[in-house]
C-alpha cells in the first residue's frame, strides 16, 4: 500500500485530554466513544477514503494495545495499514517533539491530523492545493463548527468561561486569498505591528479571526528537517507554524557562507548556529528540476531572474478550507457533545455504501420493550436494552446499557455500561462509563464522570459530578 503523493500520515493520538474533564480520566481521549466507535476511528475513516492506506499513530505506549482493539471492529473493517509509534507515559513533549519521531520516515511531505479531528471532508483535495502551489506548509480551516456550537447548551457549571487562548487571527494576501500571510494567537493581539518590509511587499492583508484551524497540516520535508535540528520547538501550532508564516519574507542570495554546506546530515557544520534560518533549508531541498522552470516559466514570480538574483517566495504558506459538510475538533466539552450528537446523521459518510448495511443507528442486539418512543434522530449502541413507555431524542446512547421504564432523555449522551433506573429524567446531559442513575432523578446540564453512583430522586442542575471534589470544565 502507498499514500498519493508519497505523503506521510500521521495521527497523534497522545494527547490526555486535559479539557475534557473526568471524561478522560479512565479512558484515552483518542478512545472516547462517538457513537458506535473510538473518537480516532474518524479522522481513520477520513483518511481511507482519501486514499491514505499507510498510517502512522502516535501514541502513550499503556494505550497502544487497547488502541489497535478498539480501533480494529469486524463489523467496519479497516483498509489502512497501521504503524503504532509509542511514547513513555510520562513523556510530556509536545507535538513537534512527536512528529520528530516520524521525520526519518517522511519521504516529500507529511500530513499530521489531530486524532479528535471530526469531518466528512475530502483531504485528497488538501493535498491537491499544497502540491497546486508548491506549498511549503498548508494548513486546513474551517468555519464549520462556528455556527452548530453557538447554538450548543454545554453540560455543566454555567459560571465557567470560555477560554480564547486557542483562537487565531490570520492574514491572508488580498490578491491571493489562501495565501496566509499572518498567524497569531488572539491572546497576542493587543500589541503587534507590521514590519515596513512586510508592508512594503504586501500593503494590503485581510485579518480575520473567523476561521478554526483544524490541526490539519502538511508540511514539506525541508520543514521537517528544519524541526529535527531546532530541538528548542515544541509545538506545531504554537512555534512551527507561527515562525513558518513569518519566514515568508526571507529571502536567499547565491554566495551566502552556507551555500555549500550539505542538509544530507553528513556535514556537522549543520549544527552551526549560522546555518539555523529556515530559508537555507528551503534551498537546499529545492528540487533541480523545478528550478530551471522558475526562471524561463512567463508563469512564474520569478521570471527573467536568475540563480545569482535574490530570491523571495522559497517559503510558501497556503490555506485549505473546508466550506461544506461537516468539520469539529472534539477536543474539548462543548465540540464533542455536538459531534456526539451529530453521529446518527454523520454515520453514513464514514461507511461505504458496502457496508452500510451492517452499521444501522439501531444496533441489532438492542432490545426494546413496548410502547418505546426512540427517535430517528438517536443512536442506540450494542445490547441496549430499553424499557417501556421510554422516551429518547436526539440522544447518543452507548453499549450495554440499561434504560429503565418510564425513562426520558433528551439530547444527551450516554457511553457504555449506564444504568439508568425507573421514571428518571436525563437532559441535556453527559453521562460517562459504568454510571448508575438511581429510580425518579433528574439531571439537566450535567456532566457525570465515570462509576458515580446518582442516589434516587436527586435533582441536579448544571453540575459537574467527578472523582475530584471540584473540576473546571474548560471551553473554547
């Protein structure tokens, strides 16, 4: 098996969840129940069907075999070929430190997808813009989630505040309107300005702060190997791509001293601190062939120029955005309540037509006593077992559990093994693994975090029900 253009995949998968409150305590953040399936099933899914069969995953090395278990279901089999690359559990690096596990085995360019990445998106047309210009780095947009989460009541305390700190103001060239020109976080937006080179060269740059940067990056090798020898970056979206942005504006005389120094990893001078700008790296993995047609192509910036004439334009940052469908990242309450919930209309686009047929939103051990009203809008997970005069919409209930009579529950979601005793009324809710809800309860905009026992006939209000005595659900 191969991947188009011989681009490398990776999923990171090590992350531990730290916005998902209890949730994550027990379980993997990657193996997160969505529906039928683990939360990294989907960006999988997305992948295959792009025509990306070579994929790698990194991951903490505890998770690694309940990963390939949980990932590996007969009923949807996998095409993929999977790699597992572990890392210590108590490795605390950050995603650029991970993706130079992988940078021995990138080959032209690599695309890192987040495993909480949810989207019915075509990346193989990603692929299309990075190669259409030459990109030295493309990252994926969307304002997808922007109007579905608006509108989403989050489960919880409603005292805590939204938290801003990963959004990001982004520029883009007026004449050329997925070329990113600028990339900075909104938390650092109070004091910035704009070099007179920059403004020089471009005096016009749409700002906008509309867009959600999806974690969806591919980036060519001579960024890699830039990442390899700069140990002191730790983060792709916080360090490497800020500094990749901004690093447009270089450019490259022939004739400079680190010319003739090779990037091959044979010459030590590498390592010197003159040879740590990321335009070198960009010359040196220049194809040859490409090169030439700069020069004589009337297409082309570069027209009429030759090798010895200063050269711009040898880092390129360009967008690819996701316009229709459907596109979150669940990495924190409120995007993955609402992916959740979305599953039993989203089912259909991660199944084959071949397929289909066994992945039903109803699953077939479920069990339903009489007089039960289970909308079309749910999804019921294997051997749920359901009690009469039961009322469930727009709700997402996982596998084995129990519904007791005279139940109701509205836009909720439910994981694996919850009791849910007699009368009792769930609303706007997350329940997680192994919960018992005891006869005539009623919760509304709760989280309840795993194996809580919920004593009969409480009734709580936008409450947080963890391990801990006190938990912060943290939004964006």
């Amino acid at each position: 098996m191969s991947n188009p253009g011989e681009c490398t995949v990776v999923i990171m998968a090590a992350g531990t969840g730290s916005r998902m409150t209890d949730l994550t305590n027990q379980c993997p953040k990657p193996l997160l129940p969505m529906g039928q399936f683990p939360m990294i099933w989907y960006p999988i899914r997305t992948l295959e069907k792009a025509g990306f069969l070579d994929i790698i995953i990194i991951t903490r090395q505890s998770w690694q075999e309940q990963m390939h278990n949980a990932i590996f279901v007969d009923s949807v089999p996998l095409k993929a070929h999977i790699e597992f690359i572990v890392i210590p559990d108590s490795d605390e690096s950050g995603t650029a430190d991970s993706l130079r596990l992988v940078a021995d085995k990138i080959k032209t360019h690599v695309m890192v997808v987040s495993s909480d990445f949810i989207s019915d998106c075509d990346l193989s047309e990603m692929l299309a813009v990075h190669r259409k210009h030459s990109s030295s780095l493309t990252v994926m947009l969307s304002q997808l989630p922007t109007s579905i989460i608006a509108e989403t009541q989050v489960p919880g305390s409603k005292s805590k505040q939204k938290n801003s700190s990963e959004k990001i103001s982004i520029g883009f060239e007026s004449g050329n309107t997925d070329h990113i020109l600028f990339w900075k976080s909104e938390i650092d937006m109070e004091n910035f300005s704009f070099t007179k080179k920059f403004l020089t060269r471009f005096p016009s740059i749409n700002l906008q702060s509309t867009w959600t940067d999806c974690h969806v990056y591919i980036i060519n090798k001579f960024v890699i190997k830039y990442l390899q020898d700069k140990e002191d970056i730790n983060s792709l979206q916080g360090e490497l791509i800020p500094m990749v942005v901004k690093k447009q504006m270089s450019m490259y005389t022939k004739g400079s001293p680190n010319e003739d120094q090779d990037l091959n990893g044979t010459d030590q001078d590498l390592k010197s601190e003159e040879k740590k700008d990321l335009i070198d790296y960009a010359v040196k993995f220049e194809n040859n062939l490409i090169s030439p047609v700069r020069y004589l192509s009337l297409n082309s910036d570069s027209f009429g120029m030759n090798e010895n004439t200063p050269h711009k334009d040898l880092i390129r940052c360009y967008a690819y955005r996701q316009t229709s469908g459907f596109c979150v990242r669940a990495n924190n309450i409120v995007s993955y309540f609402e992916a959740c919930k979305q599953m039993p209309r989203l089912i259909s686009q991660f199944i084959t037509k071949k397929r289909l047929d066994s992945v039903s939103t109803v699953h077939d051990s479920a069990s339903k006593k009489p007089k039960p009203q289970v909308g079309a809008d749910c999804l019921l997970g294997e051997s749920v077992t359901v009690g009469e005069k039961v009322t469930i919409s727009k709700s997402v209930i996982g596998k084995h559990c129990k519904i007791g009579d005279k139940v109701k529950i509205t836009n909720s979601v439910i994981m694996g093994h919850v009791n849910i005793q007699e009368s009792s009324s769930i609303t706007n809710c997350i329940i997680a693994e192994s919960v018992i809800i005891g006869d005539k309860c009623e919760l509304n905009n709760c989280i309840v975090g795993q194996n809580q026992n919920i004593s009969n006939m409480s009734k709580l209000n936008n409450e947080v029900i963890c391990s801990g005595s006190q938990m912060e659900v943290p939004l964006e």
